[in-house]
C-alpha cells in the first residue's frame, strides 16, 4: 500500500526561488521537486522522445520508488493511431529504459476521435508490447463514459492485459465560469470529461485538474481524497496527479492531498521534507 502524489512537471518558473531552489542546474531540477513529491507526470515525451542520456540523468536524480507516467509519443497515438507504430515505438522504450522500475506506467493518452470502434486495435497494439512495464489508458470519446456497452468493451480489452483506464477528471474546472486568463485558455483545450472513479487494478491512477483558487481546489477535490482512502483500505497504490490551469500552486496542492489522505489513513508513509528554496544560513 503505497500512495504517489504529483504534478505535470517538475520545474515551473513560479515555483523558481519561492518553492524550489533557484538557479538550479538542469540536473538537479528533478532531484529538488522529488523532495516535494513522490511521481511526475513525463507530458514532455509525448512531443519528443528524449534521448537516452537524459533519461539517464533523470534516474539518477531520483530514488527507485519514484514514480514515472510516462506518455507515449503522439505518432504513435495520435498520428499512427496505434496501427503500425513499430518504427516510433521502438526508439522510445529504448530511450525511457533507464527508468526501469521508476515507471509507474506507459501513458497511452488517446485522441478525442478514438471511440468504440477502435478498441479492437487498442487490444492488438496492447498484446504486442512488452510485458516489461505496465500500461494505463485515457480516453477522450464520449461513448466511454455515457454508453454502459463502450465501457464496459473498454475495461474488458484492459482487463485481459491488467492495464489501468485513467480519468481525467475537469468536472470542478467547468463548474463554474473561468476567472483567469489560464482558466480562460484551459477551458478552451481542456475535454470536458465526466468524472470517473472505478478503479480496474491495484495501482489506480487519477488526473485532476482544479482551479487557480487554491481554495476551490481543495474543495473540489474532495471526492479524490475520500476515494483514494478507499483505495487504499482495500490494499492499492494509488497515484494522484493535481493540477490547475496556471499550476502556479500545484505542487503545494498535491503534497497537501497527500496530507489530507494520510489523514484518513494514517498508515500511509509522509513525503519526505522540501529542499529549502533559500540556502540556509547562520542568522
């Protein structure tokens, strides 16, 4: 039973200096915010597959039970739409291989247009990869959420791999009209998803995005805190990923739900304490 809290990245520049050291190297960056949090959203590889050297680096920054959830490349999701993605496939697992146990699970993020129809090519595209890592899927049709037949197509295809379906939970985010010019911009490419919250396997995992009112946040990610105690109770390993559209205050945001959790489930580990963003001195 172990509970993983994170946020999109793990450098911001509003953090820079107020909540994180700064100047810091980049090889440093990550080793700073794993001292704040336990998983990392890896949103950058689904742009461009890093190289295998940098990779490195960042295994070297962080401890073994660090968690990863690294993103596939969007030519394979959403170009090759998973069919015939051999080429762009492989370069990526052999650049994200020096992560090894780090890797919470390879993010299969799919495009709005992938629906019903197309779980048959998912399930083929999931028999063909290793057995190496895990593997965790969101989608973005509709049909998933509001016909009982799709999900439940959905999870059996998932099942007879053991891989996780990840909500991407943005019911708080439109519940109300935005208020800041990120809210603004998020509103605009952000899917307005229902809110899910089955969990298929032991290592369940949840995106939330909230608001830039840090207090509207809290609240609404209530439901979160009380459902990942459950998970927990029940013997999983959760791992929640905060967000908000400015993530000015998202990595205080998911240290505290890991401290509104262990609330409920005192069993739960802490975080261990934050680098100090000022050095320290003798006065």
């Amino acid at each position: 039973m172990r509970l993983h809290v994170g946020c999109a990245m793990w450098t911001h520049t509003s953090w820079q200096g107020r909540l994180l050291p700064h100047p810091l190297p980049p090889g440093e960056r990550l080793r700073a915010y794993a001292t704040w949090c336990n998983a990392v959203e890896g949103n950058t590889t689904f742009y461009a597959t890093p190289s295998r050297s940098t990779v490195e680096s960042w295994a070297r920054q962080i401890a073994p039970d660090f968690r990863f959830l690294v993103k596939l490349p969007k030519t394979v999701t959403h170009e090759r739409r998973l069919t015939d993605a051999g080429e762009q496939l492989r370069p990526f697992l052999h650049a994200i291989e020096p992560l090894g146990p780090r890797v919470q699970a390879l993010w299969v993020q799919l495009p709005g247009t992938f629906g019903p129809s197309d779980v048959e090519t998912l399930a083929g595209f999931l028999r063909g990869l290793p057995d190496t890592y895990r593997y965790a899927v969101e989608v973005r049709h509709r049909a998933f959420f509001q016909d009982g037949r799709a999900e439940r197509l959905l999870e059996g295809a998932l099942a007879e791999f053991g891989a996780e379906w990840i909500p991407f939970d943005t019911v708080d985010l439109f519940q109300r009209p935005p208020a800041t010019d990120a809210e603004r911009e998020a509103w605009s490419r952000k899917p307005r998803m229902p809110r899910r919250s089955k969990a298929l396997t032991a290592r369940p995992i949840v995106r939330y995005i909230g608001r830039d009112d840090a207090a509207l946040t809290v609240e609404g990610r209530r439901h979160w805190a009380e459902t990942v105690a459950g998970w927990l109770r029940e013997g999983r390993s959760p791992t929640v990923f905060i967000h908000t559209p400015d993530n000015t205050e998202a990595l205080t945001l998911a240290r505290r739900f890991h401290d509104d959790v262990r609330a409920l489930v005192p069993e739960v580990e802490p975080l261990p304490e934050p680098m100090p963003a000022e050095p320290l001195t003798l006065f």
